[in-house]
C-alpha cells in the first residue's frame, strides 16, 4: 500500500496549470490509484477514462485493453494515447474489464494499472443501507483504508431543524460506503447533537498523514461509534422537552421562529465588543399554530449540556479521541439572541495553517460573535493550535462579529504555502490572527479563486443577506482575496441568497459572476455583458469536452449558450432528487473518478441508493486530477458545511494567470 507521497510535484506542475510550486512543495499528496471508470454511452458505446497524478511523469502515455467474459484480450491502443485520457471503445462487450496501462519511454509499466469493469448502467449504482424513515443528505468522500479509492461518507437525516425554528429531531448518522456498497461502519450522535444543515458538520480528511482519513465531528452524551461504544453518559437527555411529554420527533408538528432584537444591527455588533444583553430580543410564535407548540418555542432545542469534539478512525468508525468543545456555548445572549439559534450555528474546514500538515478548523456564531478553534491531530491526540474570537477583547477582533456567512472557503490567499480561512465577509490569517475585516456583513454564498487571470493573486466573489449593512455590494462584489480590497460590487434593496462565479463565456477572460439580484451576467472586471443571465445560480461541474464550466442545478446540468443568451440542458440524471430543500444541490459534486471532469453524486428518489454519474463525452485536453488540486480538494472536505457551495481549484484548467 503506498501512503502518502513526499515528493515536490515538478512534473506534475507541467500538466496542470491549477498547480502552484509553493502551495504543492511542501504538502503531503494523496495518494490515489488510477480510478478508471467505464460506462455505457447513448449510442451503445462505451466511454473510458481516468486520473492522471500529479506524480505522473510529464510524458506519460496510456495504453488501454479489454478483457472480455470468455478470457479474450483485445489492444484498443494502436498507440500509446498523450492527449486526454478517456478512450472510446466502439464495441463493448457486456461485462468487459478494461485495463490501462502507463507507458513510459515507450515501454509499459506496471505501477500505476487500474482498471474498471464496464458498467450495464450509464452511472455508478451504490446501495445504501438506509435506516428507516432517513434518506441521504450531504456526503463527503476520502480514502478511509489507504487503497488509493476513495470512500462515499453519508450524512443520513430523518428530522431536521432549521435553527429559527422549535421542534425535536432525529438523530444524526453518518455511514461508510465502499464505491460498492460495502457498509464499513455507522455512527449515530444521538439525540444530544440535533439534526440541521446548520448544526450538523463534519470533517472527513487524513488528518495525521498515515494515508487514511478520519472523520471529526461536534459530539455529545449519547454519541455512539462506529463500534458501538457510547461516548459520555448514555442516559443523558439535554433537550428541552415538550409540555406533553411525546418525545417522538415524528409526532411534532411544531415550528417557532425567532425574530431577531431590531436594535441589534450587525454594524453595532461589529463595532462593539459587548453582547446584546437587549431583553426585547425574546422568540415570537407564530400565527395559525397549536397552542402546545405556540407555548414551546425552546422545545427540542439544546440549551445545556456537555460539548464534545471528536475524531473517528476511518476503517472502523471507532472514537479514537475526544475533548471539549472549544467554545461552549457560554451565555447565550453573546452570539445575538437567548433562544439557542446564532450560538448553534456552526461551520467547519479543514487548512494547511503550517504550509505542510491539515489541521480541522472548527468555527461557531457569524450573525454577531464569530470563533473560529483550529485542531490539530496528531501522535493519537486532538490539541487546539489557536482560537479566535471577534467578542474576546483583542483589539480589531470586534471588526469580524457579523461577517461570517453559512459557508466558509479555505484558501492559500498570500502565496505563502500557508491557507487562511475566508470566512464570510473577512478572513483569518493561518496565524490565527485576523487578516482582514471588509465590514460588508453576513451572506449565504462566496466563490474564491483565481477569478480574475489578468490581475495577480486570487480573488472573492460574495453575496450578502443584510441590505442594511451591505446595501451597496449585496448582489454581489468582487475583492481582493488577500487584502480585501474592493474590487467591484453591485447594489441590491433585498437580501441575495444566491450568487455564482464561473467561466462560461470564453469572449471574457476569467470567470463570470451573477446572482438572482444582479440583472445580467458581468465579467471578471464588473462590467455587465449581457442583461441576461444563467437561470441557475447554484453549482458549477466541468462535464463536456471543452474548458469551460458547466451549471449543476438539482438533477440537472446545463450549458450557458453565451450566442443565444440562455440554457442548454445537457445531462437529467433521471429518478434522482437533489438535497437540502430550495438548496438543490447535489449529495455531493467533486472530481471522484475518470479524467479532471466532475464526478456527481444524487440520491434515488427511494432513498436505498446513490447514483454517481461521470461524463461520456470525449475531450483531448488532459489535466491532472482536481483532487491534487491543494484548493480544491480542500473544498471537497467543506463542501457538506450548512448551505454547500461548488468547489473551485485555486486556478482553473487551462487559464493562463499572473503570478
């Protein structure tokens, strides 16, 4: 079994341009196997494809074979193929094995074969073991048991909670599935640890180095692992229970908002370091409900309680460490209100602080206090390598209280081969230390990248929720990732929820940027190039054979015609769902299998299984993996945290950029 490989990826940066020498020297690369995938296409064909590493050497060539059912062996290569790395075969055989095979110098090598089986279905079927009345939710993906294939982590949701809202939820499980099916573990949280897109993150990365990932999450009494131990008393229940009794989730009806204290602004938040002690700031019931549940707003909420953090073996499920969670939540009025909504907020990534091992960050509160506690695990120990905190007196911390949003992005934005955290509207040097505050307050989505190849270093595209504070730039602004300077922005007088940045126009350089409030499609600069845009505003995957990026939207991937100014539908993964409600996103989008186009994964409208679809469309130009991408594969990490952005690699293929 290979582990991780130490090496300085200089041939690897010849192949691809989302590469940068500093960021990939000092880092550990993941190791992963060839990852051919081999499917049926529309016109009874079969597509193969696969990985090209960072560790392959620049002149790589491939060969690939067919082995059929009945022993025959059949050369597909009249010679070694050098540009993109998927092949057409014309005649399939039902149950064919293909085998690729690296050429080097013009001689075959054994290191580096894979191979796939041709699948009967135009995806990969993965059957889920679902627990009854659950259905799959956000997934993670990582290398659990050092094989170089990576694993599928489920999020399994019954009940969830929106934290505005009252009412008592299921608890969370997470499973383990092999690209088969194979069930390696199941991990319940227990009532203790409630279900929501906000409360509910969990990191799955190797974060030690061995070449096998953990998963790490928030925990609490009544966790059970994947062995079946149960961390802290087991007996403990710290939910606020109803006037009746029922403690079946099933049975409760009940919703209660909280409506926040109107003298409580973000811009008074931000600028005072003192919390909001307002008695006005109480839950408000709403209209038109039972009486039982108009008397409950608190029901199913976990106001006390100890607070765990966690770290699971991959393989096996088991709690190998847990500590503290670091912060608790402490008075609940200093994250914004006393119902149990802004402190149960949370967020989480996973960075490379020092430049060479990954640490797990894990964040609490953005509508007001911001914390933010990074991890290190190391030698079988969890210990905190630093703590920030927007409410703890530091000076200038006060500036980032209100500018998280319900997503975060991990980038290396000073070129330093250190990441920082984009955390909203600001951003936290790797020092633990703040780097910059823009003051343009809490939103719901931000793209970093290189977005703009003509200008040096990379760049943020955000939207926000509050018009209050962020009237001017709501519907979207562009800035200096490193330094936060504006860029650009566009106004807005509502909240913007959604908002996108691609490369979908090939007359501009850079990416593309929109939302549902900014009234056209404006390029890398600004400036507007069309009073139309893309009607969707959500995910982004590479799928056909030219650069630029596709849109991903519910069970959906299209095509911006930029000539005719609207949507082309290329790809309806048919029976599956989307998740996370008007979200719509995917389980999980990432580059899984194949050449650098990304892989997606949707769940059948049953529930008992997941669908992972890849491209059939040819493409000559080849590209290392995104997945040893640095950027990249750090955003599939964050990917499933509160409302799930698209991924994007620190520069995208083919872009030439200013360094």
């Amino acid at each position: 079994m290979y582990k991780y490989l130490w090496i300085t990826l200089l041939a690897g940066l010849c192949l691809s341009s989302t590469l940068t020498a500093k960021t990939t020297a000092a880092r550990n690369l993941e190791h992963l196997d060839r990852g051919v995938v081999a499917l049926p296409t529309a016109d009874n064909k079969a597509f193969v494809s696969w990985r090209l590493l960072a560790d392959d050497q620049a002149t790589i060539a491939f060969n690939v074979y067919k082995q059929t059912p009945d022993g025959q062996t059949t050369k597909l290569t009249s010679a070694p193929l050098t540009k993109g790395t998927n092949l057409i075969d014309p005649s399939p055989v039902a149950g064919a094995t293909y085998l690729v095979k690296p050429v080097i110098k013009g001689k075959e090598t054994t290191k580096g074969v894979g191979q796939a089986t041709l699948q009967a279905h135009p995806y990969l079927s993965i059957p889920l073991q679902t627990p009854d009345r659950y259905s799959p939710g956000d997934c993670s993906a990582a290398d659990l048991d050092g094989d170089g294939a990576y694993e599928i982590i489920v999020h399994m949701v019954g009940i969830g909670r929106d934290n505005a809202h009252a009412g008592l939820t299921t608890p969370p499980i997470f499973h383990a599935y092999k690209l088969d099916g194979t069930l390696l573990w199941s991990i319940n949280l227990g009532y203790n640890i409630r279900e929501g897109a906000h409360y509910t993150q969990f990191l799955v990365y190797d974060l030690d180095g061995d070449g096998k990932a953990e998963l790490l999450c928030k925990t609490a009494d009544g966790t059970i692992d994947g062995t079946g131990k149960v961390i802290g008393d087991p007996k403990a229940d710290w939910r606020v229970k109803p006037a009746d009794g029922n403690l079946d989730p099933w049975a409760y009806r009940g919703f209660n908002r909280f409506r926040p204290n109107p003298n409580d602004s973000l811009r008074r938040d931000s600028l005072r370091n003192t919390p909001n002690r307002d008695a006005a700031a109480r839950p408000t019931a709403p209209r038109n409900v039972p009486p039982r549940q108009a008397t409950s707003p608190l029901v199913g909420r976990i106001m006390e309680g100890p607070e765990y953090l966690t770290v699971f073996e991959g393989t096996t499920g088991k709690a190998m460490a847990t500590v503290d969670y670091i912060p608790g939540r402490g008075e609940p009025g200093l994250w914004g209100d006393h119902g149990g909504n802004r402190g149960e907020r949370y967020l989480a990534g996973v960075a490379y602080l020092d430049g060479k091992h990954p640490s797990a960050v894990m964040c609490r509160g953005y509508y007001t206090r911001a914390t933010l506690a990074a991890w290190d695990w190391r030698d079988g120990k969890l210990s905190l390598r630093w703590f920030f905190d927007s409410y703890d007196g530091t000076p200038g911390n006060a500036a980032y209280s209100g500018q998280g949003n319900h997503s975060l992005s991990v980038a290396d934005v000073d070129n330093d081969g250190c990441d920082e955290i984009i955390y909203g509207a600001c951003a936290i040097d790797n020092n633990g230390k703040g780097l910059y505050s823009t003051g343009f307050g809490h939103g719901d989505a931000l793209h970093c990248a290189d977005l703009d190849p003509e200008r040096p270093g990379l760049e943020v595209f955000q939207v926000h929720e509050n018009v209050r504070v962020s009237g001017k730039v709501a519907a979207g602004h562009m800035r200096d990732a490193r330094t936060g300077e504006l860029l650009w922005g566009l106004p807005a007088t509502e909240d913007v929820g959604r908002g996108m940045s691609a490369d979908i126009d090939p007359r501009h350089p850079g990416n593309e940027c929109w939302s549902i409030a900014s009234g056209g499609l404006y390029n890398a600069k600004g400036q507007r190039i069309t009073s139309k845009r893309p009607r969707s505003c959500n995910f982004a995957a590479w799928w056909d054979g030219d650069l630029l990026r596709e849109l991903l939207d519910r069970n959906t991937i299209s095509k911006w015609d930029y000539e005719k100014e609207t949507d082309v539908v290329l790809f309806r993964a048919d029976s599956c769902t989307s998740i996370n409600g008007t979200k719509a996103t995917p389980n999980l989008s990432a580059d899984l299998l194949g050449d650098w186009r990304e892989e997606v994964i949707l769940s059948h409208v049953n529930g008992k299984e997941l669908r992972l679809f890849s491209t059939t469309i040819p493409t000559e130009y080849r590209f290392v993996t995104l997945m040893h991408d640095p950027q990249y594969r750090l955003a599939i990490a964050w990917q499933n945290v509160a409302y799930n952005q698209p991924p994007h690699p620190r520069i995208a293929p083919g872009q030439q950029s200013k360094r």
